[in-house]
C-alpha cells in the first residue's frame, strides 16, 4: 500500500510517557509566544494552536477570527516542539510549525489552501516551511491521481511513480538539511531522511545527515526533549540498517545481545544486567513520575511472583533523577526484586541511545543468554509471551 509522507516525527507519536510531554496551556503563565495573521475566508472562524504529543493533540491556545479572517494568538509553550495550526475542526487545514519560546509568527493565508500555501513570516522556519507546504500539496495531488490508478498498475510500479512523486520534496528537504543542520524546522524535513519505504530503495547517504542534524540539535538545543529524540532516532535507523545489511549478505543474527547495564542500586551497589545470565529478564525502563509506568506496576509485580521460581526476573532502570522519589516509589508499588538502577540523570542518561528509546515505560525481554527477544511487551502480551516461554 502507498503511504502519505507524513508531516511529523512517529518516534514523537509513541505511546506512554514521553521525553517532552505536553500540557495544555497554563493561562498564570505569561505568554512567551504569539501568532497573528489574516486567513481569507476563514470569517469569525475557530483557529487553535495544537501540540503534538503521545496521546494525540493537546490545545495550547485557542481564539476566533473577525470577519476579515483577522486573527491572533498567544500562550505559552515549555520548549521548542512540534505544534499545529488549525483552522475549526477540519482534517485539512492544519499547517505545522516548530514553534520555540519567545518567537513571533506571522500568518497570510487562504482558507482554501491553508494547509499547503500559507505564507509564514518571523522565526527561521518559516522560509522552508512555506517551501516544504508547497511542495507537500503538489505531492498529495500526485498521490490522489496515483491512488486512482490502483488495479491497473503493478505494485512494483505504483512505487516507482510514488518514489518519483516524493523526490522533489525529499530533495528540497535533504538540501535544506545539509545548508542548516540546526534549523527547527528539520524536525519535520528529516522524514525525508528516514526508509518511509524500507533499505531497499534508501540512499545510505542519508544515515550520515541523520547524524548530522541530530549532532547539530544536541549542541544548539542542549538537553532538550527533542535533540534527544534525533539522537535516538539516527541510532535506531544506524542499528536496523546494519541489520538489514547483515541479513541480506545471509549472516543475520536471529536476535542481538542486551548491552550491558551497570548502575548502582538504591544502596549504592553496583548491579550488572550480565549477571542476570541464565535467567529470562525483563528490563525495565521506567520512572517514580511516569503514571502509565505507576500503572504497569501491578502487572509486573503479579508475574514476578507467578514466574520467579521459573527462572524469570525484573532489571528495573529508572530515569529518575530524584533519589528520594525513585526509593519511596519503589517501596509504595511494592517492587520485589532486588534489581533497581538508576544514574539518577534522567532523559540524560546514554541508556535512551543505548537502547534506542524516547518514551516510557519501555520493556526489553532478554533471554537466558542475554540476547534480546522483544521489546515494547507489558500488559496481556508481556503475560502471553512468559507463558510461552517458561515451563508449566
């Protein structure tokens, strides 16, 4: 199946609790930034300011236009992020913005064509932006025209023709990259960058920009929630391409080793996950704030305690970075094993590259060999999968 080139990031889209979490916007806080313009036809209509989460879109701010389309708006934002400006409640007029604090946006547009032809002003995405938008309509007309030729076409050249419909925007989105590798508007330009299709038809050059636009969003935007997501995101992409060219030289492991985890306990003891041999783990990385994690709790707690004398144990990772609130959450959620670690460094720690992940909670099963059997399981698939695997 043909797949729309997406607008944003999926790695921002997983479920439960990201690096940079969104709420929706606090009005005791002053507005930090704001987005006025005129939207011709658009009279006394809605237009609200969206952020992008995991659980879907959150309002930031909201306001309604006059009967010239006039509009303005204000709020405030946590940091730099992926937002989206809507007109009312229609799927199509929606134009995404990398929104950061303290940036003034300027808006002139058609309702019409509001989605793939605003003119945006101000902060430094805006240029590119306007270029992406326009190219991305182009694209949508080809994709619609395209999907209509479905039965008289082969699948092999329904790709071929999508490939040479998104040229034209990955190219414009790999030279915008590679001019300014730390442009916030990349954020979007880099699913150009990304195997949307598979390895098959991806240029391995693009693995290096990758590297290079997330090196460049780590020195410009230290610490943030989404330098780390490129990080991460490059890393992942690094690791299954390697894969991929292992597999099609015919030398592809069935399944990788865990690296090595070696942190202190609450008590300060140095706990290793390579001492866990012989034993099914579960790793898992989780935190005292992460409600989904609280949640998990319980289930994990019920199957250490059906599988322990089985052969089955925890190796609980915490991206804390409040020891108090790690120990007492530990003792509240009534976490029996002995195996709790932390760096107390939060999102900073190098296991979210080491293990490639952005959100939590995040599961990693190993097997008795230290090998990694799956990842992502809790709930009644991390259940089905321990009753397959230990014995009755």
């Amino acid at each position: 199946m043909l797949r729309l080139l997406p607008f944003y990031i999926l790695l921002f889209l997983l479920s439960a609790c990201d690096s940079g979490e969104s709420n929706e916007n606090d009005n005791s806080k002053p507005a930090n930034f704001s987005i006025k313009g005129t939207v011709a036809g658009a009279s006394e209509t809605t237009i609200i300011l969206e952020a992008m989460s995991q659980n879907g879109t959150i309002k930031v701010a909201e306001t309604t236009s006059n009967s010239a389309g006039d509009f303005e708006l204000e709020g405030n934002i946590p940091g730099l992020g992926i937002y989206q400006l809507r007109i009312g409640q229609a799927q199509d007029k929606v134009v995404p913005m990398t929104l950061s604090p303290n940036e003034n946006v300027k808006v002139n547009a058609n309702l019409t064509d509001f989605a793939t032809n605003p003119k945006l002003s101000g902060p430094e995405w805006t240029s590119p932006m306007n270029g992406y938008l326009r190219l991305f309509g182009t694209f949508i007309e080809g994709q619609m025209q395209l999907n209509a030729q479905r039965g008289q076409l082969t699948e092999d050249q329904l790709m071929k023709k999508y490939l040479e419909l998104r040229k034209p925007i990955d190219d414009f989105a790999i030279q915008q990259m590679n001019k300014d590798a730390d442009n916030p508007v990349n954020i979007v330009l880099v699913n150009s960058a990304t195997p949307s299709t598979g390895f098959e038809n991806w240029d391995a050059k693009n693995l290096e920009l990758l590297k290079k636009v997330a090196e460049a969003y780590k020195k410009r935007f230290a610490g943030s929630p989404i330098a780390s997501t490129m990080e991460n995101q490059a890393f992942q992409i690094e690791s299954a391409y390697n894969e991929y060219q292992l597999s099609i030289n015919g030398t592809s492991s069935s399944s990788q080793m865990a690296p090595e985890i070696s942190m202190q306990d609450p008590s300060g003891k140095i706990r290793k996950l390579s001492a866990l041999r012989g034993k099914i783990v579960l790793i898992d990385f989780w935190a005292s704030w992460c409600g989904p994690c609280r949640r998990e709790s319980p289930n994990v707690v019920k199957l250490y305690k059906q599988y322990k004398d089985k052969g089955f144990t925890v190796f609980s990772v915490s991206l804390d970075n409040n020891a108090t609130a790690w120990k007492q959450a530990i003792t509240t959620d009534g976490l029996l094993w002995p195996d709790h670690v932390s760096d107390l460094k939060g999102w900073q720690t190098p296991m979210t590259g080491l293990y490639g992940f952005n959100s939590i909670p995040h599961t990693v099963l190993v097997d008795r060999e230290g090998k990694i059997l799956a990842t992502g399981l809790r709930g009644e698939s991390l259940e089905q999968k321990l009753k397959e695997l230990m014995p009755n």
